[in-house]
C-alpha cells in the first residue's frame, strides 16, 4: 500500500504547466539552483520566456547583500535582508572560465556581476543563476581604472569607468549591445576622491559628487557629455555621497555636515523638481557618534548604494551595514557576519545581490 503523502507518478506527469510554474515560485533559491540539474523538463521550464517574465522579480528570489574582502578566497558573506539573517550559501563561480581561478568583484547590478581578471587583463561579466558568462579585453594596456558602474540597459549593460593613465581623465564606456569600447573626455574636476564610490544612475546619466567645493557632475551614457547639474549643495557639508533609486526614479544625497572637516551630524537630502536638496532624514545622534567613530573623519572610505528600497551606507574598514528604509523612514545596523574573522579590518566591500534569470551576460 503506497504512502498517503506519495504522489501519483501519473498525475504528477500530466500537471499542467501553468500550475507547475506556480508551485516552483514558492521554492527557496538554494533549491531553485539544485532544481535545474533534476531533469529536461525543469531546465527548460525555469529558462522559458513565460516563466522568466512571470517569476524574475517574485518574492521567492532572495535579496541578498555580499561582503566582498581581500582574503575571502571566493567565499562571501551573505546577508539576506528579507529574512533578516545571514545565509550560509555558496555562490556557484565554479562554472567560470579558467582565467577566472583569481578575480575581483568590481560591481553588481541585475544579478550581474563584473569582475576584473588581474592575470588576463581583461573584465568578466557574469549571471551565476543562468550560467552565462563574458570575458571582456581591456581596451588598452596597461589600463588603470577607477569609479567602475555596471549599468543596466534595455539591451543589456554598459560599464563606465574613469582611466587615470592620461592627465585629462578619459572616461571609458563598453556596450554589450554591439560588444564595443567608445573613449571620451575626461572631466575636471577630479571626481575621485573616493575609489569605492560608484556612479548613481539618473535620467539615462551617471551622476557624481565632486570633492570639495561640491558639486554634482553628470555623464550622458548616450551622448557621452559631461555637464554640471545646477543645483546648491547644502551649507556646512563635509562630505557627499549619490544614491538612486532606479526604479523610483529618485537621486539622494548623503552627508555629513560639520566644520573644518569634522562632521557633527550625517544627514539625507532628496533632489527636488527645482533642482534643490530637501532634506529627508537625519541619522539620530547615537548611531552619528558610532558611524564617525568607525570611519575616523576620514570620509574618503565612506560609499553608498542603493538595495531594494534601502540606501546603504558603508565604510571600507568596517564590516558593518549603516541602511535607511525608505518605505519606514527608519535608521538601522545589519551586524557584522558572526564567521568573520576578528583579524580582518580594512578592505570591506559591499555589494547588492537581487539574483535574476534574465539578465545575460
């Protein structure tokens, strides 16, 4: 007598397609990874354009944020910031070409990551949920880069970086539509003042905070043109950070206010449709006083970004998450990975990780 929780082998194979796609939604991601390998059917089920459409942005993927440090060997962190909790899952890079044994996470947008190969001179974009992979060649040698943004495209992607070999700072743009480098002018004046800051993606332009005096700069990805946004920054700033939010379509603008470079407050502003900053939120005093002790008033380590309606604010020599919630008008900290050793202090990098199918390199 067959068990009462066993499942009819011929009903099971005659479930309607539909309702399978319903049922694997509610799988977790570790399981929704193994469950390509089962057989032809789920493979081809999983990768199906109704499937993909219906399912790339449902609950039942993960949103993940991933520590990113010099001696995590291509283990990293992962922290699940719907469940609130950090997962022990591994990351499959194994499918990686072998130019890829030794590599550095450089950026992460859509599920993809980009990654640079030290030993090959070259870029590698990736999606680790749908296999796909591309080696990128730099597009001269030697290339010194800085500010890398992967941005996502309609078509596919572009990066955007900033090379440091020639005076005027030309800035590089690689499209994966036609898989091609463009150069353009540089702009002045020089935008890095932080190597770990990406660019904040805004009205189809890489925007970013200049060093002090401050200002925002912008880079047209079509047009390739720079130009200077007309906006007053807030009085009494120490140090400014860009974060956007690409689905709202919004630009913020985080701070530090002070004086003689000592920040007494960090505060968040909000580009209104004047082209004025509105302030939003201040980080209350406490948690001011812990975040300014972590960085040393030395702003330089301090980046931001933006994760599923959070905006993330990090500093490379600390292992901790300083987030707001956007939605909650709140402040919190995401604690430091309790598998991380006490011995590491400096070289911390966090990335968003909102795994997706679609997204092909």
């Amino acid at each position: 007598m067959k068990s009462k929780t066993e499942m009819d082998p011929g009903i099971w194979s005659k479930l309607p397609a539909e309702l399978l796609e319903h049922i694997l939604s509610f799988l977790p991601l570790k399981t929704f990874l193994n469950l390509r390998s089962t057989c032809k059917r789920f493979k081809s089920l999983v990768f199906s354009p109704p499937f993909i459409s219906k399912h790339s942005s449902a609950s039942h993927f993960s949103s993940l944020l991933l520590l990113s440090h010099p001696q995590c060997d291509g283990h990293f962190p992962l922290y699940d910031t719907i469940r609130g909790a950090w997962r022990n899952l591994a990351l499959p890079f194994s499918f990686l070409p072998p130019c890829a044994a030794q590599f550095n996470l450089l950026s992460s947008r859509n599920g993809l990551f980009c990654l640079s190969l030290p030993n090959s001179s070259c870029f590698l974009v990736c999606n680790l949920l749908a296999n796909s992979s591309r080696v990128i060649q730099f597009p001269l040698f030697p290339f010194a880069f800085e500010m890398l943004t992967l941005v996502p495209t309609p078509d596919g992607y572009k990066i955007f970086m900033l090379c440091s070999k020639y005076s005027s700072n030309y800035s590089f743009v690689y499209d994966s539509k036609d898989h091609s480098w463009t150069r353009h002018d540089g702009f002045q004046p020089l935008l890095i003042d932080n190597f770990h800051q990406e660019g904040a993606s805004f009205n189809g332009s890489l925007c970013f905070a200049t060093p002090e005096p401050f200002s925002v700069v912008s880079f047209d990805l079509e047009k390739g043109k720079w130009e200077t946004l007309n906006t007053a920054m807030p009085g009494e700033l120490t140090f400014g950070r860009l974060v956007s939010d690409p689905d709202g379509g919004k630009l913020y603008l985080v701070g530090g206010i002070g004086r003689n470079g000592i920040s007494r407050s960090m505060r968040l502003w909000e580009l209104g449709n004047g082209g004025m900053w509105v302030e939003v939120e201040r980080l209350p005093e406490l948690m001011c006083r812990k975040f300014m002790s972590v960085c040393y008033h030395n702003y330089e380590h301090v980046y931001c970004f933006w994760h599923q309606g959070m905006i993330c604010v990090c500093c490379h020599t600390w292992p901790e998450i300083l987030y707001y919630k956007v939605s909650r008008r709140t402040w919190h900290w995401i604690p430091k990975c309790p598998s991380l050793p006490d011995k590491w202090s400096c070289g911390f990098r966090w990335f968003s990780f909102v795994p997706q199918f679609y997204s092909l390199a």
